[in-house]
C-alpha cells in the first residue's frame, strides 16, 4: 500500500465526508473488499477502481466508474468480480468489458418473453403487467448479477405490506421463474428468487351475491367503455376463463349452433361453450360493430386484443359501490339532490363519487357494511356463475362440464355428457342471475317468480 493511501470502511456517509486534497488526488482502500479503491481528486470527483497485481505480471488498475452514480454496494459486487477474474488469470480489461456488457434484468425479461412465455404460456400478458407494474422500475436497469436474494425478500416484503400478498407470491414466482431460464440458458448462474419464503394464501370463495346482482348489472349498464362492459358481461354469462375471453375470435363463434369453441384452454383440453341468447345478443352487437377484426374485444396493441381491463373492472366495481350505497340511502329515508348528483358522478368519475357518497353515509350514520365490491376480482365472476348453477340444480358434473374443470375423478362423467344438459345449465343459472338483477331475460327457461323490471333488450 502506498504511503499516502488510507483504509477505510466504505460507506455513503463516509465517502460523502472524506476531505478533499488541496490539489492532486489521495487514495483510499476498502477494509471489507481488499482491492476496491476510491480516488479523491481535488475537483471533487471520486472514483472507484480495482488495484491488483496480474498473476506473473505488474500492477493493473480497472476504473470501475464515479461515485454516488456507481454506489458502494454496486462497486463491491464489480470489484469482487474483477478481482476473481484476476485471481484465476484473465486479462483485467477483459473482465471489465464482460462486466460492462453484462445483462441487465430488463433484457433478461425480454428473453424470457420471447423464448418462453409466448411460445409457452397462456399468461404472458400477465407477466408483463406484472413486470411493468413491480420490477420494472426496481430491476430493470439492474445487472442480473447484481441482483441478490435480499432484494428480491425486500420487493416480496414490500407488495405484501402494501396490502397484496398474494400478488407479492405472483411477482416472486415471475421473477423465479425468469431467473430459472437464464440458468437453463446458460445465461446466468444463480436464481435469488429461490429460498424465499412465499406468504400463506387461502382459497378464494369470492362471488357477487344474489343481493349485488342488481347493483353490479346497474353498474354494468352505466360503464361507458362498450368494449370493457361487454368483456364483463360475457366472462359473466358465460364463466370462461380470463384469458380465453381476451382472445375470443370470431372464427370460433357459431351463431348457427350457439357455440364458442375454445381450443386452447388452460388445462389442455378443448371446450365447446353453449351460448345463451343473452350473449349472442351482445356477440350479434360485437359483430356489427367491430366484424372487420379476427378478436371480439379488439385492442390497439401488439397482440391486437383486449389485453388489461382490471381498470374498467375496478370503475364498474366503484360504480356498484356507490349504486348499492344509495340504495342505503333511500331506505333510510335521507336521499337528496346531492345524493343524485354523485349518483350520475358515478359514471364517469367513479372512484370520486364512491368517496363521496361513503362520507355522506358516515355522517348520517347509515351502514354500508357488506356494499363494497373492493374485493370482488375478474376471476370471481366465473365463480359466481358456477355458483349461481349450484345454486339452480345443477349437479358438480355439469358444472366441471360447463366450467372445463380437469378432475381425475369426473372425467369419465365429463365424458359420456352432451351439451344438452350443459346448456339447460347455462341458460338457468344466467336467469337466475338476470332475475337477481330486476331483468327479464332473454333465454326461454321456465322460472319462478317474474322479475320486478324488464328489458326489451340486455342493454336497453
């Protein structure tokens, strides 16, 4: 170690406080990264490097870059590489340009994307709005090396202290999952995501009850996106999968027979659809005005459909908030002007109106216990429907049928059933549904008990 150069233990707070020299520069070595340097000049620029004597040859010295743009933490990780490539004797230089030419975590991401989670799975769309969402701010920029287990625990930690644990399980698996393929793939070495513990989840049981279908439809029929509405509407009607309506093509419609075949189904197993006259209503509407496109729910990107409607899914969920509310309201005999103002707010400004409408509950100390939708998800409306079929009759075999449940235990039942009874199901439980709602619907099912409202059509 030369004469005029100090060791210290390199921090932020220490490197911000070291002296400047009065010309010239001084040099300080790290106690905890033997090698790592700092030089201190005048001007007040510090910059890291890595001094170290090449195996059978003279000192080398690697600028590793300046601080605070390069952190402590980050030229720790640089040094300890460069200094294990010395050790094994590479070129120093070469080690720096593999350093530099590293990948980072976004470009990683984007591999992943391409080489396996288009070609493979059915939710590539969700790990991108997974990835937009949570890693691409924190990660994206990072060298995949120097992403460690405690980041990954910190991200994990911090989803599901925000209120979203099970969401913060998804982003881990993500990120899991990334990282396993850049093993495979000879791209990195290590996965972080591994050990980490993942937060207890319980089995959703979530679906809209029988006393929130009319606000829910209300709801419904008030959201100004027709495109968002009808998704809904269908993922309702019908209880398919998420992902199977975002990518419903006109091709595997038959208005002939009343069918949507679905080929390519989650659990590999191809699924005929019985459509009730409700939905081919609203596909009759969806034909005439958006025929000219391969998707049903046509979409302005990359992949040419619907991709993300969770916001017009939270604005309905608001709007049956503020609809249920105000029925409260009414009932309490304390309904106002002002009330029906935030009654039309509702429609285009939702979440406003649901906060309004909650404070005038408040202060007239009405109840609105149980009239939230907050924790109603797109998944649960395929769950509501299989409900409301439990709920008319219909026997677990022909909701399996009709929901395309992969059970080892029924699938020799699942396949000696027709689409007759499947249908009968269908068309029973989407009364029942409409029949919650005040509709009348349009399905011809005899049914107990009239609906208070009718419709000449679902929409009008």
């Amino acid at each position: 170690m030369a004469a005029d150069e100090k060791c210290i233990r390199f921090s932020k707070a220490a490197i911000e406080a070291l002296p400047l020299p009065q010309s010239g520069r001084v040099e300080y070595q790290d106690t905890k990264v033997p090698g790592l340097h700092l030089r201190v000049a005048a001007t007040g620029v510090r910059t890291f490097s890595v001094f170290k004597r090449v195996k059978g040859g003279d000192p080398a010295r690697v600028t590793l870059g300046r601080f605070p743009d390069l952190t402590v933490e980050n030229a720790r990780r640089d040094a300890a590489q460069i200094l294990a490539a010395i050790a094994s004797g590479a070129n120093p230089a070469a080690s720096k340009r593999a350093l530099r030419d590293e990948m980072v975590f976004g470009e990683l991401f984007q591999e992943y994307l391409q080489r396996h989670a288009r070609v493979h799975k059915k939710t590539a769309s969700e790990d991108e709005q997974r990835y937009r969402q949570y890693l691409e701010r924190p990660l994206g920029n990072k060298k995949i090396s120097s992403i460690t287990r405690q980041m990954i625990g910190g991200l994990h930690a911090s989803i599901t202290a925000s209120g979203h644990p099970v969401v913060a399980n998804r982003v881990l698996a993500l990120v899991s999952s990334i990282f396993g393929r850049g093993v495979e793939w000879s791209i990195t070495e290590n996965n972080p995501a591994k050990g980490i513990r993942r937060n207890p989840e319980k089995s959703r049981d979530r679906f809209i009850q029988t006393d929130e279908m009319a606000p829910y439809f209300q709801a419904l029929f008030d959201e100004p996106n027709t495109t968002v509405r009808d998704y809904i509407m269908i993922s309702l009607l019908t209880g398919a999968r998420r992902a199977n309506v975002l990518v419903m093509m006109w091709r595997d419609v038959s208005f002939t027979d009343k069918i949507w075949r679905v080929s390519d189904t989650k659990n590999g197993i191809p699924q005929n659809i019985p459509l009730s006259a409700e939905v081919v209503e609203i596909l009759a509407g969806r034909k005439e005005a958006f025929g000219t496109s391969e998707f049903v729910f046509p979409g302005g990107g990359e992949t040419g459909h619907l991709v993300e409607p969770r916001k017009g899914a939270e604005r309905i969920r608001h709007r049956a908030a503020v609809i249920a509310i105000e029925q409260r309201i009414r009932e309490a005999g304390r309904y106002s002007e002002t009330v029906e103002q935030i009654r039309r707010l509702s429609i285009t400004k939702p979440a406003v109106a649901l906060a309004k409408i909650t404070e005038i509950a408040d202060k007239e100390r009405i109840s609105i216990a149980g009239a939230s939708f907050d924790d109603l998800r797109i998944h649960d409306l395929r769950r509501t429907f299989g409900s409301f079929q439990a709920k008319t009759g219909a026997s677990l075999a022909i909701i399996g049928k009709s929901l395309n449940h992969k059970s080892q235990q029924t699938t020799a039942i699942y396949a000696r059933l027709d689409l007759d009874p499947v249908r009968e199901s269908v068309n029973t439980a989407t009364v029942a549904m409409l029949q919650a709602a005040g509709l009348r619907p349009l399905t011809e099912v005899e049914v107990d008990d009239p609906p208070a409202a009718s419709t000449e059509s679902l929409y009008k």
